[in-house]
C-alpha cells in the first residue's frame, strides 16, 4: 500500500477511533480511587483529618493529620498551602529531591525483599546442576529402553514446584495474607522452603523427590505473589517502582547463585553410607537464605496497610514512623491509605471480583494483556535453560563440570542484564522492549538450536552454543525478563488489582510447570535443534500477540491506564496492524512519514501526566 492510500485509510478510520475510545469502563470507580480526596474544600479535608485523629487513637498528632490530608489531597501542591511551615515544606522537598534518602528501616526491609527474591531464584536453579545426577541414582536414567517415560517423570519431579503454584499456591496468598500478614506469610512460606529444600536432599526415589518439591511449592507462591506486594505497600511513591523491580532482578541473582552452588558441591564425594551427597548438597542449599529470611522477618515493621485494614491504626502510624522521615510524612500516607481503603470497600461492596475480571470490558483486556506477558515469559524459553542448561550444554559436548561453568555464565548474564531494566523499562516503555526483543530471542534461540549440526569435532560446537544461549539471555533480561511483573501490577484497575495479580501469577507458575514438565520429551523427541526451534517460534507468536493486544502501560496515571483498555480490542489491534509498517519506515529506514492519527485521548493533549511504574499502591 502506498504512503497516500495508508494516510487515506488512516483518516477514514480516526473518527471511528475517537468515538471507540470516549468509552470508558468504570471510571467512577477509578476516579475515586486515583485519590478520593481530589474536589474536597481544604476546609473539610482539615475538619475530617481531625475527627480521624480523633476516633483512631491518634489525637496527640491532629496537627500532622490535618496537615498531612492536604499534601495527601495533592501531594505536588504543598508549596502553596499556607497551613505548612518552612520545615514542613523542606521535609517534602527533600523527599523530591532526595528520593533515595530514606531511613535505614526501609533499606532494612528492601534487603530482605531481595534475600526473598533470590531464594525464589536459587529454588528453581539449584535442580539443574542436581539434573545432571540423580536421575541415574533414582531410577529414570535418560538414555536406554525407558528413555521416553523417564524423560517424562523428570519433566514432572522438575515441574512439581510449579504444578502446586499454578493451581493451589498462588491462590493461597490471599487468605494467608489476609489472616497472618504480609510479615507472616513471609516467614510461612520461608519456613516451608527450608524445611522442603532439607527434605529434597533425604529422598531416594523419584516419586518421593516428587512429593518434596511439590510441596516447595507451598513455599514459592505466596512468596512471589507477597512479597512485591510488601515492598510496594511500605516504599513511597517515588521508589516505589524500582522497588517492584528489583523482585525480578534479584530473582536472577538467585538463579545465578543456585548455579554456583552447583559448582561448589559438584566434586562432594559420596561417603560409605550416602549415595549422591553433591546433589543433595546442592538442593538443601536453597534453605540456607530461607533461614535468615525467617530469623528477620520480624525485625521488619509490618505493612501498614495490612494494620489499617485490621483497625490497627496506632501500629500502622508506628510502623510509618520507621519507614518515613518525618511525623507528616508518616501522617500523610496514613490518612491517604485509610480514605483509599475506604473507598475501595465502597466500590467492591458484594461483587464477584473474579468474575469481574472477564466480564467487565476494561478489566477483561487488561486480563488478556496480563496473561499474554505471563505466559509469554515462560513460553519464551528462558526457564527451559535455567532448568536443564547443564543437560543442553552436556549435549554439546561439554564435560560435566564444563557443562556447570557455562551455566553460571549463563545465569550471571541474567543478572547483570537485568540491572539495565531499572532504566529502559521507562524510558522506552514495556511494549516497545517487547517488539524488540522478541525477534532477537527468536534468531538467538535458532542460533542455538542450528548450532548442534556442528559437527562435534573440535570446539565450534561447543562456542556457538554458549554464544547462542548467552545473547539470548542478554536479549530476555532487560524485555521479558522484567515486564510481565512490573505490567501486570499496573495494568488491573486498583479494586481488582489483587485478584488480578493472583489470576496473573497463577498463570506464570502454571506454564512455568507445562515448560519444566515437557522440555526432556521434548528435547528427546525433538532433539535440541527441534526443542530450541519449538521456543523460537513461541517468540515469533509472542511478537504478534504484544502487538495486537498489549497496550503500552509506560508512565500513565490511573485515568489514562483507563483510557487505553477501554479501547475495544479489535481497534487497538487494527490500529497497530497499520502503525507497524508506518513505524517501520519511519524508524527503521529513516523515512519521513506523516504521524499517525492517537489513538488515545491522552495523546490528543499536549502535557503528559506521569505516573510511577506500579502508580496506585497505597
């Protein structure tokens, strides 16, 4: 199609955008909870701070209530409220200014949220280098006349961590959390990954090594589903999407360490009554950082969101005061959780949140666009190589400990690309990092798969591979790697984001077991040429289903997030079937092209409101 006819098109189609995308699903609901404060006189929002005070317990502290429910009302305007003092204003400047000038609690509790999410890691890496030995020792050998059932029964002694997340874990993180806190759901399903992690290491059949890890998975997903939750509800605004981000790189630091305890327990000798004692070595390590995990805790203040939901106000106010600089400070984000909480229980009153999800149209794409992200992240094939790398590389010829070296590489790659995120995943956006590095994974998967008709003379083999499975991990890091957490927690209106987030991690830990229980058949089956062009085709698929269905998130307030699901999926799918030759043009070949028509209101205004990644945790 030529430039004039596209344009032509375009034009004939802008009015039907226009129209489609003034449909707005709930936006009272969202409105309010965006801030429900926004349109009270000052008068009142005074008046209401201290019968607030007042009814809590909190009476000694009126004045920074009343003080603190204005900034709250809107938190970039306290230069002009004549009500605030010099030292007031300069404590809200600073924290502006001197965004990561927080108190050592909070740095505190940023450090166990990261010790928790390399546990998340090591759980699910340390079984690669153990993959290398105790299929032999537990009867399912991968080679001789079995090969094909055994493959199978390790794909599932593999998988079974992420079997219980996907259809019983995750979904136990609600009553959990709502009975025993964020703090001690922590310390629960910390206990039962140590306990599991000792267990894994006293097996001696496969099915009984089944059964242990099974059961990590008690631990694995409330954990993943709490802890970002946590570390939103206790950070303040402007940290708070790093925050959320550092779950996933930390995650990657576990995988790389669960490799290096592979390596440190590879050349562990058998002694004259235990049989296999590396790889037990190697998965008990797990339960060393769930340990400290537990043993800390509890010197961490409690969410307090989780306290105001209980009436614990006085406790809530307490802890605040170790997460916040100052009395206002503390004051502020106390009131403004408590008017939030109040207006969520308005909104939702009896309705089936869950079904929500499906039936309400805004929150249905932001469902799609969720699980699209999820399942993507694991149908990538980034978790086929964190599980089973030293089988893959083994199969290239690599000795055993070679095999384990290469890993770790693999996984400190992982790592250290994850670090760039903290910057592109706002800077260029969580869409645009997808269509880029979708294609790249492709090539570098067929890269992988392509180079096992090396011949295995020599070491060109043996080079491309590990050339191949570290550009992917380069190309996954900074785009699938972060994205699908950091989406999905912005993406679902603030009434469903809970349910939400459970629907979306359930997704992720379900496919993440389809992966894990699948990959040795497959990769029997299929040999690794096959099993690599499989994942590579799943990232084309994951290249088209980003665009047509997944709208960018980057940096939007509530009501513009509103905005762009409430675009009827078959207009945002049109729409970017146009724009991706027009964009290609334009940014690849360098064309001057005229600019497409928005498809978003928000587009059509020339100053741009931002929000945080995450915007809306209280």
């Amino acid at each position: 199609m030529s430039i004039e006819n596209e344009k032509a098109s375009i034009k004939r189609d802008e009015s039907i955008y226009s129209k489609e995308v003034k449909h707005i699903d709930n936006v009272p609901s969202s409105v309010k909870l965006a801030n429900p404060l926004t349109g009270i006189p000052h008068d009142q929002v005074m008046e209401d701070a201290s019968a607030f005070a007042k009814s809590h317990g909190l009476g000694h502290l009126e004045q920074e209530f009343r003080k603190g429910a204005l900034v709250a009302q809107d938190p970039t305007a306290f230069e002009s409220l004549t009500q605030l003092d010099e030292e007031d204003k300069s404590v809200l400047r600073r924290e502006l200014t001197h965004r990561w000038a927080q108190p050592a609690q909070l740095y505190y509790l940023v450090v166990l949220c990261s010790l928790s999410a390399a546990v998340q890691g090591m759980d699910e890496s340390v079984i690669n280098g153990a993959n290398l030995f105790f299929p032999q020792q537990l009867g399912i050998p991968q080679t001789g006349d079995d090969a094909s059932k055994n493959q199978w029964l390790l794909g599932l002694v593999n998988g079974a961590p992420y079997l219980c997340c996907g259809i019983i874990g995750c979904w136990l993180s609600a009553p959990m959390n709502k009975y025993l806190g964020r703090r001690g759901t922590i310390f629960i399903s910390a206990f039962v990954s140590f306990i599991t992690c000792i267990w894994q290491g006293l097996t001696n059949t496969w099915w009984h090594l089944f059964i242990a890890r099974f059961v990590l998975g008690f631990g694995i997903g409330p954990k993943s589903s709490t802890v970002p939750v946590y570390a939103a509800e206790c950070a303040p605004p402007a940290i708070r999407g790093a925050l959320v981000m550092m779950w996933q790189m930390w995650t990657a630091f576990g995988i790389m360490i669960g490799t290096v305890m592979s390596l440190a327990f590879f050349n562990v000798h058998d002694t004259h009554n235990v049989h296999g004692l590396n790889w037990r070595l190697m998965l008990g390590s797990a339960g060393v950082p769930a340990l400290i995990i537990m043993s800390q805790v509890y010197l961490c203040p409690e969410s307090p969101r989780w306290l105001i939901g209980k009436g614990r106000y006085d406790k809530a106010f307490e802890s605040l005061m170790r997460l916040r600089k100052s009395p206002l400070q503390a004051a502020r984000d106390l009131y403004y959780i408590h008017v939030l909480l109040e207006a969520e229980k308005e909104i939702q009153g009896d309705r089936n949140l869950f079904v929500e999800l499906f039936t309400v149209p805004r929150n249905r794409r932001a469902t799609l666009a969720s699980t699209i992200v999820m399942f993507m992240q694991q149908f990538c094939g980034i978790n086929v190589i964190a599980y089973y790398s030293s089988n893959i590389f083994s199969q290239a010829n690599f000795n055993d400990t070679q095999a384990l070296i290469a890993s770790w590489g693999f996984g400190m790659i992982n790592w250290v690309f994850a670090f760039p995120a903290v910057w592109t995943i706002d800077t260029f956006g969580r869409r645009n990092l997808l269509l880029v590095t979708f294609p790249l994974m492709a090539v570098f998967l067929l890269l992988t798969g392509f180079s096992f008709y090396i011949p295995e003379e020599g070491h060109a083999r043996i080079a491309v591979v590990a050339l191949g499975i570290y550009l992917f991990a380069m190309a996954y890091s900074p785009g699938e790697g972060p994205v699908p957490f950091t989406y999905s927690a912005e993406a679902f209106p603030l009434y469903v984001r809970d349910v939400g987030m459970s629907w979306a991690t359930s997704v992720l830990w379900f496919f993440n077991f389809v992966v894990a229980f699948t990959f040795p058949r497959l990769l029997g089956a299929f040999r690794p040429q096959g099993a690599f062009g499989w994942y590579a085709g799943w990232n084309v698929v994951g290249f088209v289903l980003v665009l047509l269905f997944l709208p960018e998130t980057k940096a939007l307030s509530l009501e513009e997030l509103d905005q762009v699901f409430s675009v009827p999926t078959h207009i945002h799918a049109a729409y970017q079937l146009k724009a991706l030759p027009h964009n290609i043009r334009k940014y690849v070949f360098r064309m001057d092209v005229e600019p497409l028509p928005p498809l978003y209101e928000h587009e059509e205004v020339g100053e741009k409101h931002y929000a945080a990644a995450a915007a809306g945790h209280a």
